[in-house]
C-alpha cells in the first residue's frame, strides 16, 4: 500500500531540488559561481535518500521504502547527473581549481551517464592537472570521439599526448642508459 503523504513529499522534494537546480543556472549565467555551487548542492540534499537503491532512513523504524515511478526515478537520476556535470562546470571557473573534486563530480555523473560528454571532457581535464596522463587520455579520446571539432578538448588531448610522450621519451633515455 502507497502512502500518498509520502508520494507528496517525494514530488514536492523533486520540485524543490528542480527549483533549486533552476536558481543555480541562473547564478552560473550571471557569474555568480559560488552562489551556484550552493544551490546545487541544496538540489542533491533535496534528492539524497529517494534514490531507489539508497536505503530509507526511516526503515530503521519500520517504514516501508517509498517504491518511485520510473518518470520519477529518471528524472531524480537526471537531476543529479546535472547537478553533478553543473558543480563541477563552476569548480573549472575558480582562481585555484580544486581538480579532485572535479573528477570526483564528473565520475558520478559518468556513473549514471557513461557517454556524457562534458563530463567526460571534464574527468579528462582533471586528470590531465592531477598528474594521470593515462586515465586523462582515456577521458578526453572519448570526448573527443564526439566533439571531434570542440577547441577545448583537442587542446587537453594535445598536452595530454605531449605529457606522455616526454614521459615516455624519458623513460626510453632511461631504460636506454641502464642495459647498456
């Protein structure tokens, strides 16, 4: 049986997050990026805990976990991907980037959205910063598969592949040094 109060607070706890999700692309396009990066972090806390595999607080007191439509549920996953791709857009335009939550953010929105493509342009742009070339090449190949003309993402595949190849070429010296 259905608890219509619950179904209630689920649709007005959706509403909300996409209320919320609306004030923070509006703070985005005026500049306003740490204004957005809170309101996006109030559009997830309206949604934490009504995704269909996260388990219900409430259970622990014997309430039955509120059972979503799949509109809902689609839209709930929809949202977080946004919030997600959007946080990690905001933390990109910061004086002193802070790069792992960036991957951390554009990970979870490739979770849930493997082929998304600014996410995988961001992932790549984050490791490309924290030092892994290889996962950073990963990355932006990907997105470059499907923005193959995007300024942005042949310039980070261009000092990814030139990263690894000085490494390589290194290691090469290198090794060559030591069999001698």
């Amino acid at each position: 049986m259905e608890n219509k109060s619950c179904m209630g607070d689920v649709t007005s706890r959706i509403e909300q997050a996409l209320h919320y999700k609306a004030e923070g692309n509006q703070c985005y396009r005026e500049g306003h990026y740490q204004r957005a990066i809170g309101r996006y972090h109030r559009a997830l806390m309206q949604l934490r805990g009504l995704e269909t595999d996260a388990p219900s607080p409430l259970q622990a007191f014997g309430a039955e976990k509120v059972k979503l439509s799949k509109e809902q549920t689609e839209l709930i996953e929809d949202t977080q991907a946004t919030c997600y791709n959007n946080l990690a857009a905001c933390l990109l335009q910061a004086e002193e980037v802070n790069y792992e939550r960036v991957k951390d953010y554009s990970l979870k929105v490739l979770q849930k959205q493997p082929e998304n493509v600014k996410a995988l342009y961001r992932a790549g742009v984050a490791f490309h910063h924290l030092g892994d070339q290889e996962r950073a090449l990963h990355y932006l190949t990907k997105a470059a598969r499907r923005l193959p003309n995007d300024a942005n993402v042949k310039k980070y595949l261009q000092l990814t592949e030139s990263k690894l190849n000085s490494y390589y070429q290194h290691e090469k010296e290198m090794y060559r040094g030591i069999f001698k």
